[in-house]
C-alpha cells in the first residue's frame, strides 16, 4: 500500500503554493481514526471544491462519520478538489491526488463516493479522477479500479453524470450507504472480482446506472428517532473555513411546498428532531470541537416548533461561555422578533428576507407568500431595538411572471420598505434555475443575455429609487451552465468533458470561472445543448430523469404546476395529510415533536 507523505515530501516546495494546509491534513479529529493497515476496504468521501467549502459541507461531515463509525474492519478519508497552482504542482511532480489524512492515492480505494450538491461542481468531478488516476468513464474502469459512486441533491437527473460514475445514490446515506459498503467488503473477502461486486450492487433500489428502468430515492427514517445524533468521528478544521461554525440539524424536509425550491422535494417527508437530541449535539460541538458559534440548520427553522424555548433554553445554558446561535434566513411567516432577540443575546444576528417575487398574485404562484406589510412591520420593530442594515433575496425569471412588470414590482417592494424604515439594504437577486422533481421542472429558463440586461435594468432602478441601496446579482452565464446540467440528458456529459479539457475548474467561484472556455466548448458541440431550456414543457412529455423516483408523483407534479398558472396556494405538509404528494405511507410518515419541550 503505497502512501503520499506530501508535507514530509515537499515542505519547502509547498511554500510556493496558496494556502498549502488545504493539502496536507492533520487535523483534530475526534474519534478513534482507523488506519488503512488495519482495513480491508478503503473509502474516500469526496467532495468537489476546495478544501473550506468541503469542510464546511455538512454532508461530509455526516458521511465521514457513518462510514468511520463502521464495526467492519473499513477504513475511511477525505479528499477534495485542488486549486490549479496545486493541480499543476501534482502534475509536474508525477503526483496522483490522495486523500488527506492517509495519503492513499485514489486509484488504490475501494470505493470514492462523490457527494454533489450543486451542478458546477461538474468539471471539479473529472479532476479528481484525472489526477488520482482513475479512468473517467465508468466503461474504461478495470480489475483494481475503485468503484465511484456519485450522490446528493445535484445528482437526481444522474443523466449529465452517468458516464463517469458506476452508480449514482439516489437520497439519503445513512438509509443505505453502509450496506453498499458491506457488500463491496464481502465481495473482496469471497475474492469475487469487480464486475461480480458491480452487479450484486445493482440490487439496491437507490442505486441508479444506466439502464436502469426505476431508481427510488432513500430516506433516513431514522433521523428524527435516533435518541442521540451525535459525531462519533469528527474531523475540525485547522484553519478558517467557508462555514467557520457548527451545524447542528434541527429538522430534515420542509413542511412548506415552495414549487420552484428542489430541496423540499428531495428531503421529504419533513422530520423534527427532539429538544434532548439536539442539546447533545450542541453540547459536543462546543466542549468536544471547539466551536464558539452554533447553526441550527434545517430548510425552515421557524417552523420547528420549540424553536423559541430551544434558543431560550440553549442561551441559558452557553450564554455566559460567549456561545451564539443563529439560524439560516427565516420565512416571514413564522418570523419572531422575541427568536431573533435571542439569537442576538451574545451577537447580533444578520436579519434576511428570502422573497424571491414580490406581487401576491406571483407569491401565491411560487407557494411562498411574503406580503410586504408584515415585512415592513418587522423591520420597524428590528430597527428600534439596534438593527440598521437587512439583506434581501429575489429571483427574476419565475415562470407566469412579465419580466417588465416584475422590474417596477422588485422597485415598487424595496422602496415600500425604505421609504417606511429607513433600514440599510444589501440586495442579492438570481436568475431562477428549474430543477428536476419540482413542479416547476416544466418551466422555461430565462435565456443569458436577456436576464443580463434584466438584471442590470433592475440594479440601476432601484439605486435611483433607493438610496444607499447595494445591490449584486449572480452572473446570469452561470446559472445558464447551471441550468444546462440540471436538466440535460447524457449528452450533456460530453460538454462537461469538453468544457474540462478545456481547462474549466471551480466554476462555482467567480476568481476561477472561463466563460471563454465554456464558450468553445458549447461550440465544439454537434447538437444544441440548450435546446430544452428556453420553451415551456408538456407535462406530459417524457423527462431526461424519468428513470428516477423521488416518491412525490409525476401527478401531484403536474397538479401544482397547475395550480401554479392559476396562483392557487396549497397548504403546508401536516402528518393529517390534506394533499397527499406520495411520500408519505406505512415505511416513510412527517415526524412532529411536541410544541413543548419535554423534560
């Protein structure tokens, strides 16, 4: 077994590199690592970006510590995309990439799972099997060559990746990726070749290939029932991240039906976890990680509903440490200044309003309602008690929407709210994306150049009509690629290998993006690879990710795209279901707690 000692290696040589400690590990870890001498089967847990946004992934974390807290002898590390001064250091040097801890090259693994949670990772994807030296198409892979398999929310059209992956998992781990472990563990002891352990894979219902009639998504049915949810294996960071705090989950799924929103489709049903699991959580990654500031992380924190006695009594508790807390942006409907009062007891939290559409005719559409009176009123309320600047996101491009008449509406919103609070704003607004699995997968995307002019349009709008406004947009380009992988084919996995060997890496990260490149990629291609983007969809046509459930009908779908044109609200998720979407049944049920803690 042959191990990459990079920094015993080249220490003075990696000098020369930016920020040379995303390569070398080290790190503190908690928990009892077992060694690759000690191991029969060898898995890496990538995740494609640089090394502060994967440690900063939530995913990994819980996908280290699942594969690490195995009582079969398999060991387990991490290994994420390089920066291209490091890429260029790791070719010049006949280096193949290695995971960071062991220093394993990537072509003697067992297994490299690929977590993806955004489409621009795509190019990162084929740099990390180019430079760890295994074939990037799955047909090209040989005896000795790790099994790939891709999985996270970017990955439920598998089609774009299919090549280069051997399977894809579709949902959650921790409801299957251990078994799929086991079997590559057995097949290895029974000497059974690659090709045998491929096809004893192929058994698992959440195990997408090509070829593949229908793969159905996992769910975790454990994860509001787990009595502790804490880390047995953690690795912390040695030197400031993207996410510089811990995460603690709150709740999986959403209860709300937002129709353009991706991640409330793919975590269904909605789990909340219990006020004693989460404080044993709090309290590991305070006294055992370090972290000084916590996250209570889920798609709608305002909707658990010990929200408001959790943050009081967790202030309580770890106030008089200097330990905060703070949530990701909350819906103003279950918006309380008495929540974020206390999440500011030790600092002050950001105080952010996701309203993606302004006019209720169009929130009633999205199933997102954010009237701007009770905006308006909560801002006064925050100002009075110290808050001077808000944040505030919109998307242009929602379908049944005027773009014209959304410019002034956008306008019109904002200085409603200025004109009435005097609050300083800080303005994000993106070009909407459909996605698969989501009523709104039948849309058009707004087309590049006109959602340019649109967005720049809008920008300059509302600084002459709100002062001291600042106001930022996301490249519209970007979300054009970004819309090109989420809902094409498998003929878009050639213009992602183009676009790689045209020297496209992070995309994700303005400093590293080439439009150039994408460019000559899109026109070395022989077919139109935004042909489906542009135009309205039947919803009767047969979808590139058919061949993929997530549960929720095609039926139900197509009912809220419907209802969507005719901006009908639908109700939020209870365990009494009123509008059932096919998730929920005897294996898979929405999990309340309590508006009570209980002691």
């Amino acid at each position: 077994m042959n191990r990459i000692d990079i920094a015993g290696q080249f220490g003075n040589e990696l000098l020369t590199i930016e920020n040379p400690a995303r390569y070398i590990g080290g790190e503190f870890e908690y928990g009892t690592r077992r060694i690759p001498e000690e191991a029969t089967v060898h898995v890496g847990i990538c995740f494609p970006d640089l090394y502060e946004i994967g440690m900063s992934n939530n995913a990994v974390r819980i996908l280290y510590d699942l594969v690490s807290s195995m009582q079969a002898p398999v060991s387990c590390d991490r290994v994420f995309s390089v920066a291209p001064d490091f890429e260029q250091f790791l070719r010049s040097h006949d280096i193949p990439l290695y995971t960071l801890q062991h220093g394993l090259p990537l072509h003697e693994l067992d297994l490299l799972g690929v977590s993806i949670g955004y489409e621009l990772a795509a190019t990162n994807i084929l740099q990390v099997l180019e430079l760890g030296r295994i074939p990037l198409h799955a047909d090209a892979r040989k005896e000795g060559d790790p099994i790939v398999i891709a999985g996270g929310p970017a990955v439920t059209n598998p089609l774009p990746f299919s090549p280069f992956f051997d399977f894809v998992f579709i949902g959650e781990a921790e409801a299957g990726l251990a078994e799929v472990i086991e079997v590559i563990r057995n097949g290895k002891d029974s000497n059974k070749g690659r090709m045998a352990i491929l096809e004893e894979l192929r058994q698992f219902p959440f195990l997408w290939y090509k070829g593949k009639k229908l793969a159905v998504r996992a769910v975790d049915d454990s994860f509001a029932a787990d009595p502790c949810n804490g880390f047995n294996h953690y690795v912390v960071p040695h030197f400031k991240v993207a996410q510089d705090n811990g995460v603690v989950e709150i709740m999986r799924g959403c209860p709300n039906g937002c129709r353009f929103c991706h991640a409330g489709q793919y975590y269904k049903p909605y789990r909340q976890k219990q006020y004693g699991s989460i404080k044993r959580q709090v309290e590991q990654h305070i006294h055992e990680f370090g972290y000084r500031e916590i996250t209570l992380s889920s798609l709608s924190s305002g909707d658990h509903p010990q929200i408001g006695a959790m943050i009081e009594n967790l202030n309580t508790a770890y106030a008089p440490e200097h330990i905060s807390f703070s949530l990701p942006s909350l819906k103003v409907s279950s918006f309380s200044l008495g929540i974020l009062e206390k999440l500011s007891e030790v600092r002050k939290s950001g105080l952010t309003f996701a309203i993606e559409t302004p006019l209720p005719r169009w929130q009633r559409a999205m199933n997102k309602e954010v009237p701007v009176e009770q905006v308006v009123s909560i801002i006064r309320e925050a100002k009075s008690r110290g808050w001077r600047l808000a944040k505030f996101y919109f998307m242009v491009g929602l379908p049944f929407i005027d773009p014209e008449e959304e410019k002034q509406a956008i306008i019109d919103f904002l200085k409603e709210i200025a004109d009435s609070t005097r609050i300083g704003m800080n303005i994000n607004i993106g070009t909407f994306i459909p996605k698969p699995h989501t009523p709104f997968q039948w849309a058009p995307q707004m087309h590049p150049d006109f959602s340019k002019e649109h967005l720049v349009s809008i920008k300059r709008g509302i600084q002459q009509e709100v002062k001291g406004a600042k106001v930022s947009y996301h490249e519209p380009w970007v979300s054009y690629i970004e819309g090109i992988v989420s809902r094409g084919d498998e003929k878009i996995a050639l213009l992602i290998e183009e676009a790689y060997r045209q020297g496209c890496r992070l995309d994700a990260w303005d400093e590293y993006q080439d439009k150039d490149a994408w460019k000559a990629a899109i026109d070395a291609m022989d077919f139109p690879v935004d042909a489906w983007m542009f135009t309205e969809h039947d919803t009767n046509e047969e979808l590139p990710w058919d061949s993929v459930s997530m549960g929720v009908s095609k039926a139900y779908l197509r009912n809220e795209w419907n209802l969507a044109r005719e901006a009908v609200l639908t109700k939020r998720c209870l365990a009494d279901c009123t509008v059932p979407c096919g998730v929920c049944g005897k294996t898979h049920q929405v999990f309340d707690v309590p508006e009570e803690i209980e002691d």
